[in-house]
C-alpha cells in the first residue's frame, strides 16, 4: 500500500485528526504515528482516540518505535522499525 496522503486531515463533522492515511485501489488503512506512547497514558489514549471515533471497518494502525505493542479496539499497534525493516504493508 502507498501512503497517498501523509498529511493531517480532518473531518469538519466528526472533528477526527489522523496522522496518514493511505489506500490503494479500493483497500484503505488509517496510521497515527508516535514516537512513544508508552511514556504516559495520556499519549496512548490521544494516539488511539482519533481512531477510535471513525466508524468504518478499514484497518487502523498506531505506528511507535515501541517493542511493547498492544491492540485497542481492533487497532493494531505496530513498530515501524520493524514494519519497514520487513518491507511489510499496511
């Protein structure tokens, strides 16, 4: 998948920001990017929320430099060092 799009967009209904979003073809994933969020709470709950508030069934995806991952919600946490250095997609 190709990040078309990487950079802030919001929605004026739903007042939603995310970090990138990217699609191709008819396959479309959200990608909120940190450097951390395990440093506090407060960065966790602020990197998912924005996720949390879209309703539709396409991926979602917090990107961090942490090994601990976790998932919330049905989004995945991932680290993008490993991500990239695996060539993986989203």
């Amino acid at each position: 998948m190709t990040i078309y799009h990487s950079s802030r967009l919001r929605s004026e209904v739903d007042q939603v920001q995310i970090e990138s979003f990217g699609h191709n073809d008819l396959n479309y994933s959200y990608v909120q990017v940190a450097y951390t969020i395990l440093a506090s709470k407060e960065t966790e709950d602020r990197e998912y929320r924005s996720l949390e508030q879209i309703k539709d069934n396409y991926p979602k995806y917090v990107a961090t430099t942490d090994y601990l991952l976790q998932k919330r919600n049905g989004i995945k946490h991932i680290n993008i060092i490993e991500f990239m250095k695996n060539c993986e997609k989203f």
